[in-house]
C-alpha cells in the first residue's frame, strides 16, 4: 500500500538513451517496494496546478533511494519537464510503492519486455542478480536498434536476451525483427510466472506468443505502458 | 502547499477534469493486470445473484433483448488520464437489477469478470442511472482489449471499477475488497475527490 505523499531530493540524473532518462531519488520515508511496482510523481505550479505520471522503478529494493527511468514522451507535460528542467537537488513529490506488477523475489520469473517496458523488469533482475539468484529471471527484451536499449551496461547477459526489431549490432547473429517464439523458448523454465511489460501491442503479441509455448494464462501477468505523458 | 521548482504547467485546468487528471485526447491507453482474453459471446452469460429475490442469468442474445440505453461523456482512469464525448451502448444495471430485485439487506455489489477479476461497489453507484453493462463504444462494437465483448460501466468512478469481461454482480449485506482494492486501491474511487488508494 502506498505511502502518503512525500518530497523526495534528486541526487542524480542519468542519461539511458536520447529519450530515457533516469533519476536517482532520496526518500525522506523509505518504503520498501517490490521489484516490479511503481511511483507516482506529481509536480506543483504555482497556482496550485497538478499533473502527475506514474514511473516504474528501476532499482531493486533496499535502502533509501529509489531509480525512475522516464522516457520522454513527445507530448508529455511531465515526462518533458522532468527531463528538461529537473537537475540534482531538485525536490519532487513522490507517493508509492503501488501496483500489482510486483515479485516476491522468490518465485521464477520469465520477464518479456518491450522498449522502455524493460524498466520494471530490470528492478527484478537486479534484485536476483544482487540477491545471488541469478537465473531466478530469465529476461527477454525486445528494442528496436542498439541505441534504444536502456542500462545497456548490464544486458544483455546469461540471464537476460535482448533481440532487436529494426537495427542489430556489430557482430549480432539473429536478424533483425519482431519477438518469436524461437527467442522466447530457450528463455521457459518450470513453474515460471511471466511478467510482460511494454506497449499494449507488444504484449498482446507476448501473450499470444507465451500461450502457443503452454505458459497457463493465469500464470501470465501484464503491465501496459501507454501514451500517458 | 509545496510548488516544483520551475513548473508552470502548461495550460489552464479544464474545469472538466477531476484534479490530478489530464485529458488522453484521441488516446484511450489500456491498462489491465492479465493478459487479454478471448470471450465469446456464444457461452457468454451475465449473472446478477446474491441478495436478491430472483438470481437471473441472461444470455447474450436475452441481455441484448432488453430495453437499450446509452452513456454519453467522460471517463476517468486512475493512473491520471481522462476521456472525453466517449459513448457507450448497453443496458441499465437499473433495468438488470429490476428483474433480479435486491433484497433489503443488500448495500454493496460485487462485480466479477470472466478472468477472475473482482471489484466491488455500494449498490448505491450502481442504481439510479449510474451504471450499465455495456458492449458497443462509439458506434461499434468493444473491443476485446476494453473489456469486449462487455464490461461494466461506472463512469462516475475510476475506470477500474468498470471492470472489463464482466460475467455477473453479487449482492451483498456487507463491502468487500476486489481485486485492485486488496492491493491498496480505494473502496470507492471517486475521481473529484481524488480516491486513488486506501486511506484517500
């Protein structure tokens, strides 16, 4: 359950790609989320107009910071501000943890992400990857060319795909386009819960895609990043 | 009330919107916790049942035998998008409730999904013109991915309690939480006063 609403300070501003930044923020009132789930900003005009957004976290839980990666949306009043005005030590309100997109950190967890839908996703497997269960997550991430892969230091890896719709790297075997189930297969382990996040499209297509591999329905959760600036 | 530093906003708030919430425009973006169902409406049925003198069960062809009635206007998502001059088609909960006749204990609803989804709702944002079960959205018919082939419709309340795939309301005596609201969503969810989560 969500917090009440708190003024975080920004401690860091990193550039992911040229539409995606992410923003390292301290909570005056820590509280622990699960990998997966998200935070609401708001920002406040002077005459007392409001406009929030919801960011998912990127960072596994612990501590007294969290990560938002925000991509900027071409009409997006809050993505945009955020992006172009927000600089470290900068206050924001914020309020979560929230969502049901959540993982408990124990259950195995076949993650299928498109685009900027990698952001919660990437939460759980840095939270396995630091919990020492790596392999608990199998990460499949589908982006359109090199240059749109976020956190691209740490995927792909053993424990994470990355496949490429439009443009593929140097030296990269599978041709470029869309996800199938030739990526997705090597990715099922037992008794995974799959969790797909990305455009509503995209996910559609996952489910569909995760049904033709046996993956019950109701082991399959969604997470439907839209326009939502 | 503390200001973010160099934000002005963009426009003047449209006295339509509830607070915190803009206008999606032309978008109607989707947000649903499962993946998207598939329901034919061959085996379709809609179930009112609980408190009530007589549970019904209609079919698709009977629910759409009954007296049509339309909403006209706006939508309100709790994740801060709204929509505007949306129309919907379907049947009154009110013309559901009539042959079904609650009993006089019952003061909550239960409102369930072909997935499995609950929400739940006082009997008293159902009845009186407030909500419909609906299958057509301007001017055809609903998409799988709103809800089709028919979802619920409670438009004076965050969308989430209009939920999608409906299959039936339960009459209760007493409130319970669905799905969202054991996750720390509201038990009411009205957007003017700003209902989002538990404790709003």
């Amino acid at each position: 359950m969500p917090g009440p609403w708190q003024p975080a300070t920004v401690l860091a501003v990193r550039t992911e790609t040229a539409s995606a930044k992410t923003f390292t923020l301290r909570l005056p009132d820590p509280r622990p989320h699960l990998p997966g789930q998200h935070y609401i900003v708001r920002l406040t005009a002077p005459d007392g107009y409001r406009a929030q957004r919801s960011y998912s976290v990127a960072s596994p839980p612990g501590g007294d910071t969290i990560d938002l990666t925000v991509e900027h949306l071409p009409d997006g009043e809050v993505s945009r501000f955020l992006h172009e005005a927000v600089m470290p030590g900068d206050t924001l309100e914020v309020r979560g943890p929230i969502g049901y997109f959540a993982w408990d950190s124990k259950t195995p967890v076949l993650g299928v992400a498109g685009g900027s839908g990698v952001v919660p996703l990437m939460a759980m497997l840095r939270a396995a990857r630091r919990d020492g269960h790596p392999g608990l997550i199998q990460l499949v991430v589908s982006v359109r060319t090199p240059a749109d892969l976020y956190y691209s230091r740490e995927l792909p890896g053993p424990d994470a795909a990355v496949v490429y719709t439009r443009q593929i790297p140097a030296g990269f075997s599978r041709p470029a386009g869309r996800l199938t189930l030739a990526d997705l297969a090597p990715a099922i382990r037992g008794h995974q819960v799959a969790y797909l996040c990305g455009s509503s499209a995209f996910c559609d297509s996952a489910a569909s895609l995760l049904r033709d591999l046996e993956v019950p329905a109701a082991r399959i959760r969604v997470e439907r990043f839209g326009p939502s600036g | 009330m503390a200001f973010t530093r160099g934000f002005t906003g963009r426009r003047q708030q449209d006295p339509r919107l509830p607070p915190g919430q803009y206008d999606a425009g032309a978008d109607w973006p989707v947000l649903s916790a499962e993946s998207t169902p598939s329901i034919k409406t061959d085996n379709w049925t809609f179930t009112v049942d609980g408190l009530v003198e007589s549970p019904v069960t209609w079919t698709w062809e009977q629910i759409h035998a009954l007296p049509a009635a339309r909403y006209e206007g706006a939508i309100h998502c709790v994740t801060s998008w709204s929509k505007f001059g949306m129309r919907f088609d379907g049947v009154s909960v009110d013309t559901l409730l009539e042959t079904a006749r609650p009993m006089p204990g019952a003061a909550y609803v239960m409102a369930r999904s072909h997935t499995g989804y609950t929400t739940n709702l006082p009997l008293e944002d159902v009845t009186g013109g407030k909500a419909w079960v609906v299958w057509g959205v301007n001017g055809g018919p609903l998409p799988d991915i709103h809800g089709g082939p028919a979802r619920l419709l409670v438009p004076h309340l965050y969308f989430w309690k209009s939920a999608k795939w409906v299959s039936g309301l339960q009459l209760m005596d007493h409130d319970e939480p669905g799905f969202w609201e054991r996750n720390g969503y509201h038990d009411h969810g009205d957007p003017w006063l700003e209902q989002r989560y538990q404790g709003d």
